[in-house]
C-alpha cells in the first residue's frame, strides 16, 4: 500500500512538473496571424480555403486583415501577431523603426504595383508633372512612394512639383477618387491597378518597368516563434508553398478563392463608405487571375540582394537607416 501511495505521489509531481507543463504547451502553441487586404497575400488565402494550415497541424488561434501594409506594420509593433503576411517594406519599416523582433522566412511573390491614369489626360509619364494633373499615392515609405521616386528617377521628372501635388491615401480610397474623378492618376498596389483597368482606366508604368525582380511581399515571423518553435515556422513555410504552387498550377480556381475571400472582408476591413464603392466595383475572378498570373509573380523565393536594395533605397529616402539585410533574414528553410 505505501508503494502504491508513493507511486502515485511521484506521477502528480511529474504532472505537475514546469518542465511536463512546458512540452506541453509547445506542443499546443496557437498563431495569431495577419494579412493585407490585396491579393499579395493570395497564398494565404488559398492555405486557408483549403485548409492547410490546419492538415500541417499550425493551429491559428486568430486571423487578421488590415487595409494596407503600412496599418499591419503599426499593429506588430503594437500587438501580438506571430506571422504575418505582408510587402517587404512595410516589414523593414516595422523592423527598423519599430524595433519589431521579426524575420522573413520567405517571400511570396515579385513585382505587384502599378500606375493607373486616366489615359484622356494622362498619355505619358512626362504629363504627371503637368499643375493641372491630380496624382495619388499611399503614405510615405509605402512601396508605391518608392516606386513614384524611382520613377522620377528613370524618367528624369520634376521631383520637387510631383511630390508637393501627390495626394496621400489609402489604396481603396484612391480607387475610389479615380472612380470619382477626383484622381487622374495614381500608383497603387494590387489588385487596385487591375480592377482600374476593369474600370476603363490605363495601366501607365508597372514595378517590373522600374524595378527588375523587385520584391514584392514576404512571410514574416516573430523571433521569439523561430527560437521557442522552429518546427511551426518551418509548417508555416510549407504551407506556403504548398499554396504558392497551387497558384501556379491552379490560378482559375485560385483566382476564384481569392476574389471570394476578399469579398468576404470588404465589410470588416474597409470603412463603410469606401467599402461600398470598392464592392460596386467588385472583385471579380477576371481581374485577380490577370493580376495574380500578369501583375505579379508568385514564388517563395526570395533574394538577399533584392531586401538589401529595399533596404537600400529607403535609407537613402530617410525613412530609416541602412543596416545589412542579413540582419532581418532567416532562410534556413529556404528550399531553393
């Protein structure tokens, strides 16, 4: 009897144990995770509608969406998001701004912005500079602020004039001012520039014409899931090329998942009046396969010295300062 009774002591204490309770939980880890509200993050919808999170065993204990990748950026820096889809420079912003212990892991696809004009008063890029043209673009250190410098660049264009008239907003109130006839241009991150093109408006100037192989987006992770739980990033990572390869193969279907997945978060992530107008203009399949397959090239792999350039060029902008892309890159898993 006192065998049993000393038996039985020895099982509550291992029970009990921090170090028992501790495996435990690394086995029962849960992800919050985010996304932007364009077709970037395509692979995540595809890994969500198809359950792959769930069939690699990555249990995601909450799943946000925010209207650009500049708010995405803010919210890691204020919250608890463990991996995030979203561009690449929005991340080196949360990174070196905002002191976000992140790593990118792998991207997601190249390329993925665009100029749309109103082609009856905007035939070149050289009228852009014209007092009478009305430009927009998303915030400061967005990429399509430093696909507008690169193009002022390339095409040797009035820096000072362009920048003191561009009109600053977020990618679905630019759709809308263009709609409006409020805009006559702007640069704008997919899906946005193709469903302007629906619309009857022109696509000007791409990121493949001013940026070759630029770096779209990018998985992200926290540092703290990499070092406590390496073997949920590297599900993470598979997940996402499982996706990224389904795109490629699939991208009717895909086009339909991601047409449908971001009309299901217009009402949740757009503000009331913007989300009308967006949803009048609708997210069709047609203009997600043409961005997914034409606009933008899905892959996971991603290239040092593409980050180090961002990184480059933002620094340069003052936006942040430079530091060697090394220090936010984790590709151990990286399968190119």
């Amino acid at each position: 009897m006192k065998r049993l009774s000393v038996l039985l002591i020895i099982i509550s204490v291992l029970i009990a144990s921090p170090s028992v309770l501790k495996a435990g939980d690394r086995e029962k880890k849960s992800i919050a995770m985010a996304v932007e509200f364009v077709d970037h993050a395509s692979c995540a919808f595809v890994a969500f509608d198809k359950k792959m999170f769930e069939k690699e065993g990555v249990d995601i204990k909450s799943y946000n969406t925010y209207a650009t990748g500049m708010a995405l950026a803010a919210a890691m820096v204020r919250g608890d998001i463990d991996a995030a889809y979203m561009c690449l420079i929005p991340a080196i912003s949360a990174y070196a701004n905002g002191k976000v212990p992140l790593k990118i892991v792998a991207g997601t696809h190249k390329y993925g912005y665009g100029l749309i004009v109103d082609s009856d008063k905007v035939r070149n890029v050289s009228d852009l500079e014209k007092p009478e043209i009305r430009f927009g673009c998303p915030r400061e250190g967005s990429p399509p602020d430093l696909l507008i410098h690169a193009m002022m660049e390339k095409y040797r264009l009035d820096k000072n004039g362009i920048l003191q008239k561009l009109r600053r907003m977020p990618p679905p109130k630019l759709l809308m001012a263009l709609k409006l006839g409020q805009l006559d241009a702007a640069f704008l991150p997919e899906q946005f520039p193709t469903m302007a093109e629906e619309m009857g408006f022109k696509m000007l100037v791409t990121a493949r014409d001013l940026w070759p192989d630029m770096q779209g987006s990018v998985l992200v992770v926290k540092e703290g899931l990499i070092r406590k739980h390496p073997e949920i990033v590297k599900k993470i990572i598979t997940v996402t090329d499982r996706a990224t390869a389904y795109l490629n193969t699939y991208p009717e279907e895909a086009s339909q998942i991601v047409a449908r997945s971001l009309r299901v978060l217009e009402g949740t992530v757009l503000p009331l009046k913007i989300g009308k107008i967006v949803a009048g203009l609708g997210i069709t399949p047609a203009a997600i396969l043409r961005s997914i397959t034409i606009r933008m090239e899905c892959t996971t792999h991603i290239e040092e010295e593409q980050v180090q350039k961002a990184i480059n060029a933002m620094a340069q902008l003052g936006y942040i300062k430079a530091f060697d892309a090394s220090d936010i890159l984790d590709l151990r898993w990286n399968h190119d």
